[in-house]
C-alpha cells in the first residue's frame, strides 16, 4: 500500500497568512493526488486534483504542486472560511489512501 | 446538480448486517465510477470500496474483504454497500463518493450516514 505522511498535524495561523501543508508518498502517486477540505461534521470538498489543477469554483488563493511522491497544498492568504482541515488523496493505486490531516487551527 | 444521499445506518450489535443505499441525481450512475469511503468518529478517512462505471471491476481494502459488498441499481440510480459480519472498528460516518470521467479522483461527496456498531 502506498503510506501518505502528511504535515504538519496542526497548523496554527492568523488570517492573511500564507499556509504550506506537505504530503509525501511512499512510492510514486505520479500527479494522482488531491486535496480536500473538510469542515466538522461536514463531508469533504474537492481544492486541488491531479497535483495542481484547481477544482471548478475554489478560489484561486489555493494551489497546488507536486508529482511523483512529494506535494504541496498552499493557500495564499487564509481566510476566515479556511479554518478546517484537510487531507491528501492518493488515487494512483489501490487502496486509495489519504494523509492524516492538517488541523488549521486559528492562532 | 449532482446529489448524492446516503441511508440505511443506524446501530447494530457485532455480528450483524446492515445495508446502506446511496441515491444519485444529476448524472448517470452507468457513466462513472464510485466509491465508498468512512470516517471513524475523530479520526482520518478511510477509502473502502471501488465499482468502476460498467461494474465489471470491483476493489476492496483488505479489512473488509469478504464482509462488504459494493453493487449498483442503474434502473434506481443507486449504490450500495452491503456490510455483514460488523464489527466494533466498523463504526463511522459511510460516504458514498463519485469520481471524475478520466483518471480517478474523487469529485463529489454524499453527506455521509452514521453505522454504529456495539453491543
């Protein structure tokens, strides 16, 4: 299976901040890898497919990079909405796995 | 707009069954492939099943191998995740997810459905 170790586990941040938050495979996701967003008791929402093509209505401060066993989630300058949490998908190879998830969390 | 609705939880005792049903709308469940997901309470996700969009294959994380069911109505429009032989770690919110036409990401989520599995 492929392991996703992602980081940090919580992220403490003020609004206007630019946020960084890491994921790295195990072996090679090639650009398989997407980045959701969820909020409690929420399901999860598609940011960022294929490494870094953003989802049809996500705002532009998120983005995304990365290939083959390293990548990143940026959000630009967090906003008030942005305080979640969130998970990276691998879905290369089977069984689909996710990072831990990242806490952001209001400093 | 695509929906996704899941039911069908609730509480069982280890052991038992139950059956949950996930109704599309705004697209045709033959079109494309779907999943199952959950999430136990204050923990990650956790993929669990796969049906590819013509049903002709079928995948399944180990722990539930021989235990759950993936299966598809295209007159209903409805997936479904058949869960025998519960166990306790079983317990946590159940989405059904769609995937993206081309290579696989998952795009769209239900809103989950509650199986709590105790004695």
């Amino acid at each position: 299976d492929t392991q996703m170790t992602q980081s940090p586990s919580t992220l403490s941040a003020s609004v206007g901040d630019r946020v960084t938050i890491t994921c790295r495979a195990s072996q090679s996701s090639g650009r398989l890898l997407a980045w959701y967003q969820q909020k409690p008791g929420k399901a999860p929402t598609l940011l960022i497919y294929k490494a870094s093509l953003l989802e049809s209505g996500v705002p532009s401060r998120f983005s995304g990079s990365g290939s083959g066993t390293e990548f990143t989630l940026t959000i630009a300058s967090l906003q008030p909405d942005d305080f979640a949490t969130y998970y990276c998908l691998q879905s290369f190879t089977y069984p689909y796995t996710f990072g831990q998830g990242t806490k952001v969390e209001i400093k | 707009e695509v929906q996704l609705v899941e039911s069908g939880g609730g509480f069982v005792q280890p052991g038992g069954s139950l059956r949950l049903s996930c109704a599309a709308s705004g697209f045709t469940l033959s079109s494309y492939s779907m999943d199952w997901f959950r999430q136990a309470p204050g923990k990650g996700l956790e993929w669990i099943a796969y049906i590819s969009s013509t049903a002709s294959t079928i995948y399944y994380t180990d722990s539930v191998k021989g235990r759950f069911t993936i299966s598809r109505d295209t007159a209903k429009n409805s997936l479904y995740l058949q869960m025998n032989s519960l166990r306790d770690e079983d317990t946590a919110v159940y989405y059904c997810a769609k995937e993206k036409a081309g290579p696989p990401t998952i795009e769209e989520w239900g809103q989950g459905t509650l199986v709590t599995v105790s004695s």
